[in-house]
C-alpha cells in the first residue's frame, strides 16, 4: 500500500478593526501610541495576512483664554472683547456661552455673538464676540466672575474690569480768532499773551 500525504495550505487571515475602541474583529491586537486627536491600535494578520491600522477620534476638547478684561466701562458705555476658542480634541465641537451671575456685573449685561457654535476638530477656532453694556441700572463697581463655556467639557474664562459713574469725557477746544502774531514765541496756550494778538 503506498502512503501519500500533502501539505495543509496555510489560509492568510488579515487583521480587521473592531466597532470600539482597542478591539480588533479578526487578528491579534497591538496598542499604538495615541494622538491628541486619535486613540491608535493595530490588528496583526495571521499567517501572512495584512495588519489593518485602527482609530477613533477622541471627544472634543475646547480650550481657551483664562480670563478677559473690559478694562474701565463708563456707565451709559459698552465694550466689546474678542474670545478666541480651539477645539483640540478629534470631534466636532458645540459650544455655549453663559455669563456670570448678576452679582458679578455691577448692574451691566454682558451678551455673546454668537452664543451657540461648532468648533471643528484637530486644531479648529471660532471666535465669539463678549460685549459688555452699562446700562442706566449700572453703578460703579469691579466686573468679576467668570464665563462658563459649556462643550464636551467645561471651559470657564474670568472677567476682569470695572464700571465708573464718570461718563467718558471729550476734551472741547472753541475756536479762537487768533490774527496776526507778531512773535509765535509770544503765544502760550495756558496764559495767552494778549500782546502777541494783533
């Protein structure tokens, strides 16, 4: 009797992605450093077959100033602060600005253009007006407190600044029939010299 035998063919599997994160449908898995933007890991093929590089994006991620100041509002004025935010995260952002309580704004409202965005992913900005009124309620006093900018995660901004009763004020200069100067050297703006005046 003869005795044959051959070979068992030897069947690639390649390595194929979970539906969550560091899991892998087929192959062997292999944790790779993440980035600010993804979480990384490969799935290994067997018996030759290809490894499949696997990600996810992380959540958003918004990150900001740590304060602003309104410097000195007049009662009566307003003043507008320009608030850069980034998104670092892998996610589309969605924003929302609240501000400090009452207490906080010595009588004034502070309001947000736009109060409501998105802010894209990996390295995404969106710039948000904070404009400050002083309204006739208002009276002298610190601004303090803080902005609350809600996302994924909470980023809250400090307010800085202060209201003054004085109303900001215009230097009038009336205009002077000034004739002939005899001297230029003659005329003193503090104490005009009447003689110079001719």
């Amino acid at each position: 009797d003869a005795y044959c035998s051959a070979p068992i063919p030897v069947i690639p599997v390649d390595g194929s992605c979970g539906g969550s994160l560091n899991t892998c449908a087929a192959g062997s898995f292999a944790d790779v450093s993440d980035t600010s933007s993804a979480y990384r890991w490969q799935c290994g093929g067997q018996s030759g077959g290809w490894t499949a590089s696997c990600s996810l994006p992380t959540p958003p991620d918004i990150s900001g100033p740590s304060s602003i100041d309104f410097g000195i509002v007049a009662i009566g004025g307003t003043r507008t602060v320009s608030v850069t935010i980034t998104n670092n995260g892998g996610l589309p952002a969605d924003i929302t600005f609240s501000p400090p309580g009452g207490a906080s704004l010595s009588g004034g409202t502070m309001t947000f253009s736009p109060v409501f965005t998105t802010v894209d992913p990996v390295g995404g900005t969106q710039t948000i007006d904070v404009t400050y009124t002083a309204g006739p309620g208002s009276f002298s006093g610190p601004l303090s407190g803080s902005i609350m900018v809600s996302g994924a995660n909470t980023l809250w901004i400090g307010v800085d600044g202060s209201v003054s009763a004085a109303p900001a004020t215009e230097l009038q200069v009336e205009q002077v029939g000034w004739g002939v100067i005899s001297d230029p050297h003659d005329v003193n703006i503090g104490a005009l010299n009447p003689n110079a005046v001719s």
